[in-house]
C-alpha cells in the first residue's frame, strides 16, 4: 500500500474527484478526514470507506470561511493524530462573460476557488512545519492553462492556483513542505454534469467535450485520484512546484489538419 501510515485531509470530499481521492488514498493505507460544504456527504463518503475496512472521518467545512477552515483544520488533526496531506480541491464553477458575470461573482469565484486554497493552506502551515513537512496538493484545471471561453473567472482563479501552488512550494521548500497541483481536462462528475445540462444542447456539448480531448473521451474522477496518489506518495518525495496536467490531449496542440 502506497500510503500506509499516512493521514490526509481532502476539501471538497464528497463528490466527484474528492470523493475518488479520499477513496483511493483510503485503499493505499491512509487514514482520511473528508471535509465539504456538504457534510451530510463528507460522513456517507466516510462511512463507506469505513465499512470497506479504512479509517475515514467527515467534517462540515466551508472552505470560504476563516473560522470554519481553523475548525477544519482542528478537527482534522484531532481526528487523525496529525495530517501529512491537504488535498485543496474544493471549487465552484462560474460560467459568465466579461458582460455577464455580476461583480459579486468574480468576487466569489476568486475567494472559493483560489483565496479558499491559501485560507486551508495557510491554516495547515504552521502544523506542517512543527512537523518537519508535509505534503498539499492542489486542484486546478486545463482552464488555468489554457482560456475557457465564457469562463473567464474561473479560469483567472485557475491560473492563480498554478502559481500559488509554485510560490507555497518555495515557500515550502525550507522546511519538507511539498507543494503539487494537477491540471484536469473535463472530468465526468457532478460539476461537469451541471454544466452541460445547462447547455442549450447538452449532448451535442457532451459530445464536443470528448471531442476536444485527442484521446477521444472526458476523463473519469479516478484517473485523477491516481495522478493525486502519486504526488503525495514517497515515490514523489523529489517532486515540488509542478502542475501536473491530466487532459486525454487537450492542450497538447492542434489536432491533424
Ligand atoms: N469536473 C471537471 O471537469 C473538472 C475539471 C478540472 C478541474 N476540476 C476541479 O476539480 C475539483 C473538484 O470538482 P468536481 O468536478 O469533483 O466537482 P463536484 O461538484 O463533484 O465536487 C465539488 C465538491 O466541493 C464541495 N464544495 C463546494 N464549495 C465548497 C465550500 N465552500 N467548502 C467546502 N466544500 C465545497 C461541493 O459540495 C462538492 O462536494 C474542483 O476544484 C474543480 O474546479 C473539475
């Protein structure tokens, strides 16, 4: 098992990619705190990794709240004994145009899905570092590579979480602290399910999604559990500061012809 021994503390647990993770660090030995919005969720997902055999706890946690992330973070530790992982990967998706978007919106993008990563970090930072090191991994998107057409908010709020995830790992770097985040094409969970049900067609924009990635298909919530069981596994012990991108091809270029 990968992760023997290890504790881990996954934001945004309850569904989709967090869900897959908490599961599949739980397979490789790690004891899980699940923390969402939702925590009715966070304590179904533990409690099915609990009855699997693993060791999982659920937390309520708004990520976009100081004092609920300290809570968050209190418990956590309490629960486990120690975190040695902080999976950041709660978010909100926020469709809108330069004409669109209310301001209250950027605002809010902003603050859930990029200042929510700094809020959890910076309240795990001194517990990590009176532990000699940690490891924090952070999701962000091809939509922080790469533009999104009418995703401008999102897409800025992405852009920043592979830069922040760069600086916190040199921050990070004095004392054992690593710093990861990985970079998902579409991903076939409830958030990307809501947004193509609010298309006008939306197995015609299904169907354009899968097109876009070379490999033929969207990728599932597992394949990126993996690529986050990597980075927080010893095997990547010299990995810090990247952003792994996870897309079946999509920003690898222009397609033949
Ligand atoms: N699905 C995709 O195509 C895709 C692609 C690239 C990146 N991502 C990113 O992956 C991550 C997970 O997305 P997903 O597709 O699994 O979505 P999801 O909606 O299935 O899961 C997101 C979870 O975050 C929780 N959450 C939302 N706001 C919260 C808050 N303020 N505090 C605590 N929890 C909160 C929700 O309750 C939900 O359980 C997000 O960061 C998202 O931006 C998703």
């Amino acid at each position: 098992m990968r992760l023997s021994g290890k504790r881990a503390l996954v934001t945004g647990g309850a569904s989709g990619i967090g869900a897959a993770t908490a599961d599949r660090f739980a397979t490789e030995g790690a004891a899980v705190a699940i923390a969402d919005l939702d925590g009715a969720g966070a304590d179904r997902q533990a409690a099915a990794i609990r009855a699997r055999g693993g060791t999982a706890t659920g937390l309520a946690a708004d990520v976009g709240d100081d004092e609920s992330v300290a809570a968050m973070v209190d418990r956590a530790w309490e629960a486990l004994g120690g975190v040695d992982i902080l999976v950041n990967n709660a978010a909100i998706p926020m469709p809108g145009t330069v004409e669109t978007l209310a301001a209250g919106d950027w605002d809010r993008v902003l603050d859930l899905d990029l200042s929510s990563i700094y809020r959890c970090s910076r309240a795990a930072w001194p517990r990590f570092v009176a532990a000699g090191g940690g490891s924090i991994l952070n999701t962000a998107s091809v939509a922080g590579v790469i533009g999104m057409a009418g995703q401008h908010g999102y897409s800025a709020a992405k852009a920043g979480v592979v830069m922040l995830t760069r600086c916190m790992a040199l921050d990070g770097a004095a004392y054992g602290i690593r710093v990861n985040c990985v970079c998902p094409g579409f991903v076939e969970t409830p958030m990307a399910a809501a947004y193509f049900d609010a298309q006008d067609d939306p197995e015609a924009s299904r169907a354009a999604a899968r097109a876009a990635h070379p490999l033929g298909r969207m990728g599932q919530p597992a394949e990126i559990a993996a690529a986050f069981l990597y980075l927080a596994s010893d095997e990547a012990g010299w990995i810090t500061g990247t952003a792994l991108v996870i897309d079946g091809g999509l920003t690898a270029g222009l397609p033949p012809g």
